[in-house]
C-alpha cells in the first residue's frame, strides 16, 4: 500500500458489520466496568457499548497473546477461532515489534506465534489522555501510525477507518458499498482532532520534559541518587512489570508433580528472587539495582536487543505503583541532574 | 503446522552415576537422539514434574550419544536429581549458547583458571584440547578446590598430569594433603607465561571468576585475552525470559562464553 487507505463508515453501518464479525471471530473490546476501561468479550448483548475512544484499556495488549500463565510442554494451542482486538491504542501497538521480536527468530515461541497469527489488530485514536499518559515524552502519539490491521478515528457520528494490512482489507471483503470514499472536511476533522489530543498530551507532560533525549538518559548516571530516591518508595509488588506493554520476562515451572507439564508464567525483575540462583547468589541483591535495572531495561537494552525504545510512554506502571512512584519524573530528573555525560 | 517447540525436551536415561565427592555426583545420560554440541554450550537438564537448570557437559563433544553432566547438590532441582539412579528418565534440550571459541584459540598457548565445579565444562574443553594438542603449543591448568574431598575426577588427574601442565590447590587442607594450600588465585604466581601469546579461560563459582579475573589484569592478561563462562538464573536459555542478562546481552544466547573485554564496562555482572 503505498498511498493511506481511508474510508468512512457511519455508526450504524459499522455496527451491523461488527455484528458479523461476532460469528467469525471472538470479539475483544473496552467496556467500562467500575468506571474503568477493561478489555472485555464482545457479544450480541454488549457490542453497543464498546468505547472506542478515551485512551487505552487497563490491560497491555501483551495479555492476549502471551497469557499470564500457560502450559508450554506439549503441542500447539487449542484451535481456537480468530480473535478481533478493538479499541487497541497506539502505546500497546507499538510494543507489539518487541514482542514479535522476542518470541519470534531462531526459537520462534510457536503458542505466541499462533495466537499472533490468528489476531486481528483494530485499533483506535485517543481522544482523552488519563492523567498518566505520556507516550509524546518517549517519541510517540497519542493515534496509531502503524502495525494495525484497521486503524477508528471517531468523528461525529461514525468512524474514519484507515486500511494498514490486508488481513484489516479483506475484513471489509462484501461491506465495500457501506464504505465511503473520504471526503475533504473529514479529512480535516481527523486532522483537527489529532492535533488537539496531541497537545492535551503534550501539555500535561510539559512540567516532565526532558533535557535529554530518552536514550541518552541514563549516561553517566549510574549512581545517581536519583535511583535511592524514586526506589525509597518501592514495595517490589512487580506491577510497573507486570502492566508494561513491553515488559516480557517469564518464569518457567515444572514443579508440577505431573510429567509433561511446564508452566510458563510472567515474572518480574523487581521480585527479590527474580535473579536468585540456586546457590543462593544474586547480582542484583539491593532494591536500588532492581529498580535500576528496569529503567535500564526500558530506555536501553530492549533498544539494543530489538532495535526500539522500551517504554511506549502507556502510563500503566505510574497508574499500578503502590508507592506512586512516577517514571516521569525520575526521568525528568535524571536529565536535567549533574553528572549527566560525565 | 506447528512449528518446533523451544521449551519440550527429548527423553534421556541415567544409565551410571559416578559419586565424585561428597556433594558433586556425575550423571552418565543417553539421549534417545545423539545430542551434538560443542564444548562450553549448555543443555538444559530437565527432572521431570521437580525442575529444569542449565548445565554444560563435561563429557567430549565428539561423544554426543552419551553425555556426562558433573553436578552439585546445591538447591531442590539438584537434590532431586541427586536422588536419582541408573535407569532413571531426564530429560534434556539444546544446546545453547555459543561455546569456547577453539578457532581463536588455535595456535595460542591456554591457561585454564578453574574453581570447584567450573571444572566440568572445563573437562569438555579439555577433551576437545586434547583431541586437537598439536595446535595449542601450551596448556596450563590451575585448579582449586575448597578442600581435597571436594576435588573431582581424582581418578583422571594423574593421567591429565601426564598431557598438561596441572596445578592443584585446596583452601583447606586436611591431614593427608601433601599438595599446596590457598586460593586458586596464588598458583598463577609460580607459573611463568607468555602474556602475548595465552588465552586464559576462566571457570567457577562467580567469587572466583571475580578474583580469578581481576589477578589475571594484575598480571597483565588484556581483558580481550580472559575468557569467562558466566552463570546466571536462567529459564528459557534461548533469549527470552531475560534472567541471565547481564546488561543488554543474553548469557543464553550471546555467551556464556565472553571475553572480560565485553563485559568490563557494564555493573552487576558478579553476583
């Protein structure tokens, strides 16, 4: 596709195709459960009330492809029907290259791969960041640019639809008529819109702006205090990992008692025993250098392994810190403190 | 089609096990398939329904239908294994990670600086060594083991005497020990090297490869001339599940084989 695909689609058009789709594919989408926007099964009874804008879902994508805990022994997943993930936000997609890097090359991970291989990516703008949001202060934005199947914009009362893949194409394959070619002022309002949500974004970041840019933030900074400070409040409860879109270290257990059974589980770097071998020893024994070890993982190593920063800016791990720990912060100190470079 | 399960291991039977020392036991296994590796990769050794670790064998490469791992009891996998006997089942895959670079070591004279149960990889690298002597003008190793109950394949040190030059030190000695006394460190004082011309391998628990390489820089080893085989907490070992980083490299996957030169700018790499 060399040119951008868009169409429009009004509201009810393009729930009578999603009511389709219900058939062919599982549906997950954000409903608001508790005030919050959680990712959900969509049915015939509910697919009204999916919120297509707003900003990202509690869950990461992660959580659909590499479930939290899963038997890896034997054969390949259950054939299941393919999945449709709406509502799916630019700060989980674009974690999505780490992942498929990862669990992909020469080991290729064949229960990661089936499940990617039989989801279909529909994602959609924001239109109002969480307080946490800060994917502009880590080279994003707020509306996905690439790596979706079908990409909402909501405007008025329907959708601007953009086509990123085939498989997003061939899911419009006998719907063609209910498509609209784009015409010039919802071109503009998509435009209008994204410049708005962009600023809304970058103003709240403005009082964390970096000095520096993110892969250069932890030069010469290795023993600042800034790591004792931002840890002092850490309770090792691991969920800055554990909701991380990007974050994808496991465990493997096969303290089953049950032959051909070995469990694959998420796991955290902040635990104390994440490290700990069997003799007892640790390189990372004090709190400080787990907590180090995160930020280095993010702003560095995932760059280094998988070619791109490891933080998408989702503001999950500020929203789960029990201590309130905001990463932010920590780095809008860490760039402007001495010893920068040095 | 499913692609090829990473994480499923092949099937093994202990066929002997061989008491080395108190707490060290070597694990004779045939794998239902031959099991090629080269020396200083790992397998990762499955105890089926207890628990899977990574170990290097230290039986020869070109031996791949029965493999040896020496192995300490030291935690509830081990003991576990420990526990079992001739005609048991493992479980085993690989192999992993990169190995001894013996391309870069030809034609170079090797030191071999091993503490405790860094000896078994060490063993699988000797073989290979040994099966190869004419291009290695030199080989010397230093050997040091906490007490003399605690030294392994005494049965096999008198014959590697006769090919190498092998020093043995323990850290405690007991009545009968006749041999030297102190930290493997202290044997590399009364060995005379050309600097220019050695790599140096080291092996051991990570107190000893610390000091281990810290003496050899003292003495003027360059940090591109130490090679290390790094442990860590490791799962996957095929550079998923990221324990065994040591800054952005995977221990599975990039070593564990590095020279010091790789890693003597990152923190945290001694545990």
């Amino acid at each position: 596709m060399t040119s951008v695909e868009r169409y429009y689609v009004g509201k009810e058009q393009w729930e009578s195709i999603l009511k389709d789709w219900l058939f062919k594919y599982s549906v997950l989408a954000p409903l608001k459960k508790a005030g919050i926007n959680h990712i959900e099964s969509i049915t015939s009874d509910n697919y009204q009330k999916i919120i297509y804008d707003e900003a990202r879902p509690v869950q990461p994508l992660k959580t659909f492809l590499l479930p939290s805990l899963e038997d890896v022994a034997g054969g390949s997943p259950q054939t299941q029907k393919s999945s449709l993930l709406l509502g799916i936000k630019a700060c989980d997609l674009s974690a999505l290259p780490i992942l498929d890097r990862a669990f992909g090359g020469d080991f290729a991970d064949p229960f990661y791969q089936a499940r990617r291989d039989k989801t279909v990516i529909v994602s959609s703008d924001c239109s109002q960041p969480w307080e946490t949001c800060f994917c502009t202060l880590v080279g994003g934005q707020p509306y996905p640019l690439k790596g979706f199947d079908l990409n909402l914009t909501k405007v008025w009362d329907g959708f601007i639809i953009e086509v990123g893949s085939l498989k997003g194409r061939d899911l419009f394959d006998g719907y063609d008529k209910l498509l609209k070619e784009l015409v010039r002022e919802e071109e503009l309002a998509l435009q209008k819109m994204r410049r708005e949500v962009l600023r809304k974004v970058d103003k709240q970041n403005h009082p964390h702006y970096l000095k520096r840019s993110v892969s250069e933030l932890l030069d010469g900074q290795w023993e600042s205090e800034v790591w004792d400070r931002h840890a002092s409040t850490c309770v090792e409860c691991g969920a800055c990992n554990l909701a991380c879109p990007t974050c994808h270290c496991y465990f493997l257990d096969d303290v089953t008692r049950r032959e051909g059974v070995k469990l694959r589980g998420w796991d955290a770097c902040l635990y104390s025993g994440y490290a700990v071998t069997a003799g007892g020893g640790t390189p990372r024994p004090r709190l400080v250098q787990r907590f180090r070890n995160r930020y280095a993982c993010k702003l560095q190593y995932l760059e280094k392994n998988y070619g791109q920063l490891g933080c998408t800016g989702c503001g999950r791990c500020i929203e789960g810190c029990q201590g309130l720990i905001d990463m932010r912060k920590a780095m809008h100190e860490l760039s402007k403190s001495p010893g920068a470079g040095s | 089609m499913m692609k090829k399960n990473p994480y499923a291991s092949q099937n093994a039977v202990i066929e002997k096990v061989v008491q080395e020392t108190p707490g060290i036991k070597t694990f004779q296994v045939r794998p239902d398939k031959a099991f090629s590796f080269r020396c200083g990769q790992f397998a990762e050794l499955l105890v089926p329904g207890v628990g899977e670790a990574p170990f290097a064998p230290s039986s020869p490469a070109y031996r791949p239908e029965l493999l040896e791992f020496t192995i300490q009891n030291v935690g509830y996998m081990t003991s576990r294994l420990h526990a079992m006997d001739a005609g048991d089942r493992v479980g085993l895959r690989g192999p992993y990670g990169n190995g001894f670079p013996l391309d870069a070591f030809k034609g170079r004279d090797i030191l071999l600086l091993i503490g405790g149960v860094g000896f078994p990889p060490a063993r699988a690298l000797l073989y290979s060594l040994l099966q190869d002597r004419a291009s290695y003008p030199r080989i010397v190793m230093c050997y040091g083991a906490r007490s003399p109950r605690d030294i392994v394949y005494q049965y096999q040190l008198d014959d590697l005497g006769k090919e190498i030059e092998f020093h043995i030190t323990v850290d405690r000695p007991d009545e009968g020990w006749t041999g030297k006394t102190g930290v493997v460190t202290t044997l590399l004082d009364k060995v005379s090297l050309n600097l220019g011309k050695t790599a140096a391998v080291v092996i051991g628990p990570p107190i000893m490869m610390k000091f281990g390489t810290l003496k050899l820089l003292k003495v003027g080893f360059p940090p591109e001339s130490i090679y290390l085989s790094m442990e860590r907490k490791m799962y996957c070992g095929v550079g998923q599940c990221r324990h065994c980083m040591i800054d952005h490299l995977f221990i599975c996957k990039d070593g564990p084989v590095f020279q010091f030169s790789q890693l003597q700018h990152f923190s945290d790499i001694w545990e």
